[in-house]
C-alpha cells in the first residue's frame, strides 16, 4: 500500500508542477505586448489581443484567447483584416513525454476576413511579405544527432470544430462586395489509417447569386500522411439566381477520392452526378506530378432534357436588346489557359432533348493539349440517321483559328429543321458533308471568316411551299386567257437533290444544284448568304413528263423556264418567269402560221 501510495504522489508532484508553474510562475500574457510589437513592426500593421491569454488544465492542457483583429492596410479600409472573437486549442499532457500529440480538440469561433481591393489597385494583402529577411547560409548538417529534430510517433485529435467563419471580398472601384461563409466544419476523432467522420456547411452570396452547400464523408490519412481517402463523399448545394435556369440549380455529387501524395496522383470515383434533372456517374484520374497536370475523365449521362435550362423569352430580348452593343465592342477570347491544361476526355449522352428537338445516343471523345483543343469525335444518332463531327481549336495565337470535318448520313431532314428551327420547306433522306477552316471567335466574325467546301444530296423528298408543276400550268393557262387558280397542295416531289458548294465571306455558293423528278428538272446555282441569311438562286427549270394527268398539256415540254429563289432561309420566296412561256407560245403561233401557208403552197404546186 505504501509504494502504491507514493506512486501516486509523484504522479500527482509531476502533474501539478507543471500546472503550478505555468500558474503562478510563467505569465503568458506578458509576451501579448512583444508579439503585437513585432507583428506590427513586420507589416506596418496592427494586431490586437483584446482578450485575455488563458491555460486551461482539465481535463486536458490548452490555450484560449480571443478578441483578436489584424488590421488593413491604412485608408484601405477600417474594418480589420482578419478577426476572431475565441479560439482554443487542447493538448493531453502526458503523452507528449514520449512524443506522441493527442490534440484534445480544436475550436476556433467568429473568424472573419476582410479581403478588400481599393479604387487604386491596393489590396488587403499590399506590404505583407516585402520584407525579407537575408537567408541563413547554408550549414552542413550530415553529422548533426537524429535528436535535434522532432519525430512523433503517433498523432491523435479529439476532435476540430470551426463555426461562424466569413470571408467579405469588397471592391471598392466596382462598389460590389461577395460573401462567403463556411458557417460549421467538424472533424471527429480522428487517428491515422482510421475512418474519420467529417462535415462542412457553406453559404455564398455573390450579390446576383446565393449559394448554399453541405458535404459529410469520411476521410482516411495514412501514417506519413502521404495519402488521403475520403469516401462515401456526399456533396449537395443550392444555387438561386435570376441568371440560372428557372432561377435554382441543384446539384448532389457522391463520390470517393484517393490522393496519393508520393505518386502525385489523384483518383475520384464519381458514383452519381445530379444537377436539377441531369444525372450520370464518372470518374476522374489527374497526375499532378508535372508542370501541366494530365487530366483523364470519363463520364456517362442518362438520357438529357436540356428544355429546362433554355432561356426564357424574356431573357432572349433582353440578350437582343444588348447585342448590338456587346458585338461593337466584341474582344477575342484569351485561350492561353489552354497551355495550362493536358486533358483527355471521354463523355457518353443515352439522348438529348432540347424543347422539340430530340435524338439518340451521343458519344463524344475531346483532347486539350499544348494550347490546342481537340473534338476528335462526335457521334449522334438523330432522325433515323447519324451525325459525326471532328474538329480541333488552335489557341496559341492571339486570334484563334479552327477547322473541322462534318457529315449527315440518313437522316430525315424535314423532322429534324421543324423540330430544331421551326423550318419547314425541305424533306428526304440525307447524305450531307462539310470540311471547313476559320479564324477569330467573335461572333460578327465566325461567318465571315469560314471557308469550307462540301456536298449534299436529297433522295425521295419535297420541297414545301412550291409547286413548280403547278406553277408552270397555271402560266400556261393565265396565256390562255384562263386565270382559275388549282388548289394543289404547294409542294414539288423529286426523287433526287443534289449538289456541292464553297462557302467564303459568309456566302454560300452552289454552282450545280440538281433536281430530278419524273415530271421536271431544275438546275441552276444560287447564293445562300449566312450574315443575312437571305438566298439568291437562279435556276432552270425543264418539264421532261407529261402534265396531262393534272390539268395540263405537253406544250411546254423541253422548254427551258427560269425559275426565281429570293427572300430568306425561313421564308424562301418562289417566282417563275412566265415570259418563256409566252416566247414559246409565239413560236407554236408562229409555227402554225408557216405550217398552213405551206400546206396550201403544196396544194396549189400541186393542182399543176
């Protein structure tokens, strides 16, 4: 009894000595003046301990202060750069003997930040870290003890908690102000290759948009603290705004990460994505062991309705409202980032919807490399039909240049211009092909500035809102004095468009445009001009079948009759030149005339 009674007097005489002298013997409030001065002295600026210093012993060892502010620069701003109303930090004293820190807890309350930019350019951060101090040579330190530096053999924490901490970003030359508040982090008890449970609540408002954000998971730290696992990652946010779609974006991320700081590697498993009605799952793999990190995603979508995240009309005329004025003073956009990014991508859409427009699966293969984005593969299946696309976009100058190759094959293309324009004059299957070059990115200038060339052809279709046949009988029968108009429907079959075209300063020209049907053939060429998307086609039209069967004659056949294309893509205007007809009936008049006096010529040669 009585070794077990001295035994716990000395455990006692070791606790409490400490505890006593720190007490009574060693005023840390006494160093407050000392560390203000020499802060002060380093930065021109003041910091202020209101409160304060105090130990803390039960039921483990730690500090506490508080009222602490940092001043800004002076005239910057009067509210303090940084400032915290308590912070607390606990230590298990025991354990420190054998090097082993069991951090009790951590608490810091009430951190603010003041981040402030003035009219001149200065900001909160102007004058910190300009005084340097010349650097030590170098010693040699091969031979020193292993015991002049800190090892730990273990790292243990209670538990962090930090609430109420608010960064402002004021810009007093734009007179705007931003705030962000991460309002609670925690971190449980945490020990490495443990599982760690943590969370985080944050909030955002950036004067046009809210934003409000929870994440909880749990993270695992190795020994070295050399790797970081966070697994079952929840991340959910709010985002309100009047610029977002129907004013509110949601979005919810599950995922595990895995950072491998030895191989500079990070790894996140993506397991469900969801913004609003958009989901899909992915991962992400970055190489952060290089001067340009190498980035390779992977991600897979369901089937996408994007008619939700289209402007409203209102937002379409105050966009037209503005465009003038944004065009006029229309910069190119600095691509430089692009050297900055080594990116290899892969994204899988199951459909796209798009308010009437909607197709089938879409693949898509994408690339940024030193300063050149690569679209190496598009494909879609659209309309009974497919869509491939490749293109690549040069960033490396200052006015960025672009190519790209595109083809259509079997798509029916009457469904797909209503359903994507609201354009309705042209149907039949689709083989289409293009290969294009430009520069500059403003948008007066993308088609001013295209050169391609290409080809297209239209099989079993019509074209609505003409009927040359039509047309061309009752032109026929106005010369006859018959000026009854036929109710035919205004369309003209035919069973194969063709042609190719050059597209330069913004027009398009078709030099060969073909059409055949059983009853005519047009043939001509045309400009297409898509600045002012208007057309200019002169075109000749042949009747090559007879027009019997639907009211007319045989009479024009194999004549050549302009045909006439004006007005503009949407509103395509038809007129057939009736002056042909006219020449034509003449000639039948004039024809007859010199038919009958020869027959009566004959008939008197003869009567001898």
């Amino acid at each position: 009894m009585k070794l077990l009674k001295w035994f716990v007097i000395i455990v006692a005489i070791i606790i409490l000595v400490p505890i006593i002298y720190l007490s009574f013997f060693f005023n840390i409030n006494e160093y407050k003046g000392q560390l203000t001065a020499e802060v002060e002295k380093a930065t021109g600026r003041q910091l202020t301990i209101a409160d304060d210093l105090r130990w803390s012993f039960y039921p483990d060892l730690g500090i506490r202060l508080g009222g602490v502010t940092f001043a800004n620069p002076k005239g910057l701003s009067t509210e303090p750069m940084l400032s915290m109303e308590a912070a607390t930090v606990e230590v298990a004293l025991m354990p420190l003997f054998s090097k082993s820190i069991q951090i009790a807890e951590i608490r810091v309350d009430g951190l603010t930040a003041n981040l402030v930019t003035g009219k001149n350019g200065e900001t909160s951060f102007s004058g910190l870290g300009d005084k340097s101090t010349p650097a030590k040579p170098a010693t040699d330190t091969t031979d020193e003890p292993a015991s002049n530096s800190l090892t730990l053999s273990s790292l243990e924490v209670g538990g962090i908690s930090i609430a109420n901490t608010k960064i402002n970003l004021i810009d007093k030359a734009t007179n705007t102000s931003q705030q962000f508040s991460l309002d609670k982090f925690t971190l449980g008890h945490f020990v490495p290759e443990v599982a760690t449970p943590m969370s985080i609540e944050f909030s955002a408002d950036t004067g046009d948009m809210q934003l409000t954000m929870t994440a909880a998971g749990q993270i695992w730290v190795n020994q070295a603290f050399s790797r970081v696992k966070v697994t079952e990652l929840d991340v959910q946010s709010a985002m309100s705004g009047a610029g977002l779609p129907q004013g509110k974006v949601t979005t919810e991320v599950l995922a595990n990460l895995d950072v491998d700081l030895t191989d500079k590697q990070l790894a996140v498993d993506l397991t469900n994505i969801k913004a609003n009605n958009i989901t899909g799952k992915g991962t992400v793999a970055v190489n952060f062991g290089q001067t340009v990190p190498r980035i390779n995603t992977s991600l897979d979508f369901a089937a996408i309705d994007l008619t939700p995240w289209l402007p409203t009309s209102s937002d379409d005329k105050a966009n037209n409202t503005t465009a003038s004025a944004s065009e006029a003073a229309a910069t190119e956009p600095d691509l430089s980032v692009l050297k900055q990014i080594n990116l290899q991508s892969s994204i899988t859409i199951a459909g796209l919807t798009m308010d009437k427009f909607t197709t089938g699966p879409w693949k898509i293969d994408a690339a940024i490399k030193d300063g050149i984005a690569h679209l190496t593969s598009l494909t879609a299946q659209l309309y009974d039909g497919e869509l491939k696309l490749s293109a690549q976009l040069d960033g490396r100058q200052p006015v960025a240049s672009y190519s790209f190759s595109q083809s259509l094959k079997g798509v029916q293309v009457r469904e797909m211009l209503t359903q994507l324009a609201d354009i309705d004059f042209l149907s039949g299957n689709t083989a289409f092909n293009v290969t294009g070059t430009g520069r500059s990115l403003i948008p007066a200038k993308l088609k001013q500035n295209l050169n391609a060339k290409g080809g297209f052809e239209l099989t079993n279709g019509s074209i609505y809102g003409v009927n040359i046949p039509q047309m061309i009988r009752e032109a026929q029968a106005a010369l006859k004095g018959d000026l009854q108009k036929d109710e035919a429907e205004k369309k003209t079959d035919f069973s194969s468009l063709a042609g190719t075209f050059t597209v330069a300063n913004g027009v398009v020209n078709n030099p060969d445009l073909l059409l055949q049907s059983p009853l005519i053939r047009v043939s001509g060429q045309g400009d297409a001009n898509i600045v002012t998307e208007s057309l200019d086609y002169q075109l000749t039209t042949k009747v090559v079948g007879s027009l019997q069967g639907q009211g007319g004659s045989e009479q024009v056949s194999g004549v050549s009759i302009p045909l006439l294309i004006s007005g503009s893509f949407s509103e395509p205007k038809f007129a057939l030149d009736t002056k042909a007809l006219l020449n034509n009936k003449v000639k039948d008049e004039v024809k007859k005339v010199e038919d009958n006096l020869k027959n009566k010529l004959l008939d008197k040669l003869g009567g001898f």
